[in-house]
C-alpha cells in the first residue's frame, strides 16, 4: 500500500511542476505500475487505457462539444442575448438578469463549461458596462452565468460522472433538473435585490434604452427562443425518455444545431472546420485524460488504495455522514489543483464502492458532488472561471473585483448544496418518476 499512498503526492508534484495532468496521470501510472509488478504492469496499464478508449457513453462527448462550437458561431448566443435583453432589461438588474438567464439557456444548450463564459461575457460586459452596472457584479454575474454548464443538463461532467460510475445517465441528468434550477432562481432572485438596492445610475448623455413593442418581443421569442428550446428538448427529451442513449442524443443536438446554423444563414466551410477543430481539440485533451485518469485509479486500486482509503475512513471514525463530507472536501480540494476532467476521473472511481456499500443514493451523492465542482470553478484564488473571464474582461476590470463578484453566487451555490442535503427529494423525486428505480 506504500506505493499507492505515494501517487498522489507525486501526482501533484508533477502538476506543480507545469506538466499537463494527462501526462502526469500516465507518468505517475507507469512508474507505480512498474514498481510494484515489473514489466507485467504494462498488461494492467494497456487493459485500463483501452477500456475508457472504447466506453460507448463517453462517445457523446465530442457530439456535446460540436452541438455548442455549431451555437457558438450560428449568430444564436447575439440573438439569444437581444431577446432577453428585450423581456428583461426593463427589470432592476435588467442585464444582469439577461445574462444569467442566456448562461442557463447555453448551459443547457451546449453543456461545455468555459465556452459558455467566454461567450456570455464578451457579449453581456460591453452592454453592462455602457449601462453603467459595477465591474463587480459584472464579473460576478457573468462567471455564475458560465458556471451553470455544470448543473444544467446536459452536462458534459455529468455524461463523464455517469460513465465512470457505472450508473444512468439518464437519471443522473434528471436528478440534476430541479438543483439546477434552484440554482438559477437563487442567482436571479440575488440579481434582482441587488438591481433594486443598487440600481446602475446612467451618466447624463448616455443613450436611453431601446423601445420594443409586444409584437417585436413575440416575434423574436418565436424565432430566436423557440428553436433552442426544442433543440434542448429534443437532446433532454430522447434521453429522459428512453427513446435514445446519450450518444444517439447528442447526435440529434449537433444536427439540429447545423440545422440552426444554416438556416441563420451563418453556415460555411470556413465555420464548419472551426467548429470541427474545436471539437477536435477539446474531445482529444478530454477523453485522453479519461484514459490516463482510467490507467491512474486502475494502478491505485492494484497496489491496495482502495484498502488504504477504507482503513483511513473505519480508523478516523468517521461513519456514513462524516465519508460523505470527507469526499465533499477532497472534490473541493482538488478543484485548487486539477481541472473538473481529471477531478472527477480520480474521485468517481475512487469513491463510487465506498458510496455503493453504504447504501447511499448515488443520484443524490453524484448531485452534491456536481455541485461541489462547481462551487470550486468559482473559488478564488485558483477559479477557472476567473482566468477565463480575465482572458477576456477588459483592463478596468481587476482581479479583486472578479474576486469579490463571485463571492456572494459562491454563497448561493453553497446554500443550494444544504438544500440538497436536508431534502434529497430534490435530487431524488424526479428521477424516480421519469425513469423509475431500475433506470
């Protein structure tokens, strides 16, 4: 068991040093594999890297990932952004609650966290800033927005936690349904009292707001509203409802967003081979770190792990609540060091049998454990979604405000998470009733 305590110090070693975590997994996996069993490791190491290489469920990925590049660049997320900005920009906080709203409607239209901030934040702070909002609550607002790709299905995580565990993903994702819009309805309803409280005070001379009529507004819902709606509901749909896996799904949503792409007459050859690069590139760096997270847990659990973790947990005493916040904490943890691919490739498989034996709802634990990884993207002061936002936020907007803007959806997240806790049913119900037990 010595070499399996001995990974993951000298796994974060290696990502302390710079290097990529998929090759620290798979530098780590040798070394341990070849320590403890010689050559023959090589057998252990081939066997777990062909097993995530040929998962059928992980084959969804890059579907998800070409369904939000084709979004991205179809002109939708500018049209999307108009059309709440026409129903909500009269409302104290108007932009903000826009914003907020477009992230969920992404979130659940794309599932890629990043792509979804990067996209509302270069179209929402040019907008918010010109009506005067505090960078503060722009930052804040746009980096909650973004982190919404998390708990909206369909999630990229969730379809990579569902595989790993062994489990539904069809339940997984409704399980995922009312958190998440608990989480929205926090997020909204925070926007709003700020809106009131601290309403944005217009310089004098600066442009009154765009008019619209009840027939502009109704038109362009119809248009611009309706068709990702259906699109989400098509992908939501065939999957809560048997009709198709996960990848067959995510098949239906690539397609209907080039459908999208056309008819906004947005589609080229020079817009579909960066849609196909993007794809390439983010499916390549995601599921490489599936095979290299695979092999890693496959060494571990070989050289005893899974016996070292379960002695550490009888030997503190820390019965079934305590192992559930153990595990919160070390997903939390891990979000400073790892991104959430490999957070959720070394935790899932390393948790998943302690949470099976005890008899614990794994739809409800997975929800919590989401929700913690999201919790950890916002966290300063290693959050990706403030690097991300700092990528593209301009020179006025500083490290300290993004850092104060997040605090208060941190908050809320944090507050979604004890609602989960006190009434599983949150997490629990709808899956129960979509699927049933066996689902």
């Amino acid at each position: 068991m010595m070499t399996a305590a001995l990974m993951f110090p000298a796994l974060f070693a290696l990502i302390l040093l710079g290097l990529p975590v998929a090759f620290s997994l798979v530098i780590v996996s040798v070394g341990a594999g070849l320590m403890a069993f010689g050559p023959v490791g090589f057998n252990q190491l081939y066997g777990s890297f062909y097993s995530a290489s040929t998962n059928f469920i992980l084959s969804a990925i890059p579907m998800f990932i070409l369904m939000g590049a084709l979004l991205e660049r179809s002109g939708i997320a500018e049209r999307l952004f108009r059309v709440m900005n026409m129903w909500l920009g009269r409302l104290p906080g108007g932009l903000a609650l826009a914003t907020i709203a477009m992230g969920a409607i992404f979130a659940a239209a794309a599932g890629v966290v990043g792509a979804v901030e990067v996209m509302i934040g270069m179209m929402a702070i040019p907008a918010m800033q010109r009506a005067r909002y505090n960078n503060t609550l722009i930052a804040g607002t746009i980096c909650a927005g973004g982190s919404l790709g998390t708990m909206i299905p369909p999630s990229v995580i969730a379809v990579m936690y569902a595989s790993l565990a062994q489990m539904s993903v069809g339940k997984l994702l409704a399980g995922m349904m009312m958190p998440g819009l608990i989480m929205v309805v926090l997020f909204l309803t925070y926007i709003a009292v700020q809106g009131y409280l601290n309403p944005p005070v217009p310089l004098e001379g600066d442009a009154p707001d765009e008019e619209f009529t009840l027939a502009e507004k109704l038109w362009a819902t119809v248009t611009t509203l309706l068709p990702v709606f259906l699109l989400i509901f098509a992908v939501l749909g065939s999957i809560l409802g048997g009709i198709a896996s996960p990848t067959e799904a995510a098949a239906v949503g690539a397609a209907g967003a080039l459908v999208l792409c056309i008819v906004n007459r947005r589609f080229d050859l020079v817009v579909l081979k960066a849609s196909l690069a993007i794809t390439v590139r983010i499916s390549a760096m995601i599921l490489l770190i599936v095979a290299a997270g695979t092999m890693f847990m496959g060494v571990f659990a070989a050289n005893g792990g899974a016996r070292l973790i379960r002695d550490f947990i009888e030997g503190a005493g820390l019965g079934t609540t305590g192992m559930i916040v153990f595990f919160l904490l070390v997903v939390f943890v891990l979000g400073f060091v790892l991104d959430w691919t490999a957070n959720v490739l070394i935790c899932v498989p390393l948790f998943t049998p302690f949470i099976r034996s005890s008899g614990i709802d794994p739809v409800w634990f997975a929800t919590l454990v989401l929700i913690v990884i999201q919790t950890g993207y916002l966290t300063p002061p290693m959050a990706s979604s403030i690097f991300y936002l700092k990528s593209i936020a301009p020179p006025d907007m500083t490290y300290g405000q993004m850092c104060r803007g997040v605090l208060p959806f941190i908050g809320l997240q944090v507050l979604t998470l004890i609602l989960i806790v006190v009434f599983p049913e949150l997490a629990t119900w709808l899956p129960g009733k979509l699927i049933g037990t066996g689902g």
